[in-house]
C-alpha cells in the first residue's frame, strides 16, 4: 500500500505543544523581543487548550463536509499561518491568536488523519499505521525542546512552517478516501481512490464492503449508551 505521508502535520503539532516549554523562558528573560510577564506568558499554554476544546464543532462539521483530506489540508494552512505569525509578530497578542488557531487545526488534524488512515489501510496494518501519528507528534515534542532554547526565537517557526509547507506540498496529491467518497455517492472516485492504494489487487470486494458498511451505518441510529457500550 502507498503510505499517504498524512502524519506530516503532526510533527509540526508536536512542535506547537512543547512550544512553551523553551519559549516561555524566553519571553520572560531580558533578551526577549516582546516585553511580558511570567502570567501572561504562561497563558500562552491555556490558549492552545482553549483552541482545541473550540475547534470540536469545526472539527465535526468539515471532517463530514469536506472530507478527511481537505480537513487535513486546512488545518495544515492554520497551522503554516500560525507559525508565520509567530515568527513576525511583535506583540503577544498575536501569538495569543495564533496559538488559539493551532489548537483548532490540531484538533482537526488528530481526528481527521486517523480517519482517513484507518479508510484507506488495510486491515491487517491498520492500527500500527494509526498510531503513526502519536510517534509522529511525540518526534516534533522532541525537535523543539532541542532547537528552542539554542536557536534564535524564529528558528523553531521556520521548521514548523516547512513542515507545514512539506505537507501541503506532498498531501495535496493524494486521494480522498474510498470510504468517505462511497459515503458521498461518489463510487467511481471511490474505485479510482481505492486502485490508488491498492495497484495490484482486486478492489471490486473491498469496495462491496466499504459499500454495505456504508448502508449499515446510515440505517442504524446513534444512542447516547454507544458511546460507554460499544
């Protein structure tokens, strides 16, 4: 199966969770750009939370709208805007906003790309792929606490951004998922999606599958005890 490089994103996240722990430092020392206080610094940490409990609806609504790789792409954009803003911005409001917006688009990503892992792998190799992108975030922790407190304030924006950039570059290309597409009364998308990742086999029952799949979700309703039961 062709690996959709879908985790990309999470790197960069991972690099916007551990952000505070170098840069708060920083911020609050005499060499930082932007006068702050040690209070106001550490809300920089609340602000990324706030975002990603706000992004819930956002999250939902375009991941069934527009699907799971537009929702990625989006949230890639966000994110590369976040990283310029706070590479260039000159007050912490700025970065107050731009962390907010990270904390959206994080929360989009890390409901989006295991969706459409999960849509497109094969069973077999389904799980370990899904959980690339936990390793993936935990990567980017570790890039920043080893650029942060070395490099100059931009550096760490700068990798941030190309990651972004890498994604939105190299995803852009891939298809949406068959199962999404099938969802959306698309089946020969759907088809040309699934032969994408599948070039040597017979897609014709796995499309039957993901089709009666499809079927069973929309004639069963959601209950409240699914969620505790199920």
């Amino acid at each position: 199966m062709r690996y959709p490089g879908s985790t990309l994103f999470a790197v960069s996240n991972g690099m916007t969770v551990g952000w505070t722990a170098p840069m708060i430092p920083y911020l609050i020392s005499e060499k930082s750009h932007i006068k702050t206080t040690k209070q106001k610094a550490e809300q920089l940490e609340s602000a990324l939370l706030i975002g990603a409990f706000c992004g819930l609806p956002t999250t939902i609504f375009f991941t069934q709208k527009i699907g799971r790789k537009r929702s990625l792409l989006l949230a890639s954009l966000v994110v590369l805007i976040a990283w310029i803003a706070i590479a260039l911005g000159d007050s912490l409001i700025y970065i107050y906003v731009a962390r907010f917006f990270s904390g959206m688009a994080g929360n989009m990503a890390f409901v989006a790309a295991p969706m459409y892992i999960a849509e497109i792998a094969a069973q077999k190799i389904r799980g370990f792929l899904s959980s690339i992108i936990y390793l993936m975030m935990l990567t980017g922790c570790l890039i920043i606490y080893c650029v942060g407190p070395y490099f100059p304030y931009y550096t760490s924006s700068i990798i941030g951004g190309c990651l972004a950039i890498s994604e939105l570059a190299i995803f852009s290309f891939m298809p949406e998922s068959p199962y999404y597409l099938l969802y959306k009364n698309r089946p020969e998308e759907a088809k040309r999606s699934l032969q994408y990742f599948r070039p040597n086999a017979n897609t014709e029952k796995e499309i039957k599958d993901i089709s009666d799949a499809i079927t069973r979700q929309k004639s069963e309703r959601g209950r409240i005890k699914d969620l505790f039961c199920s």
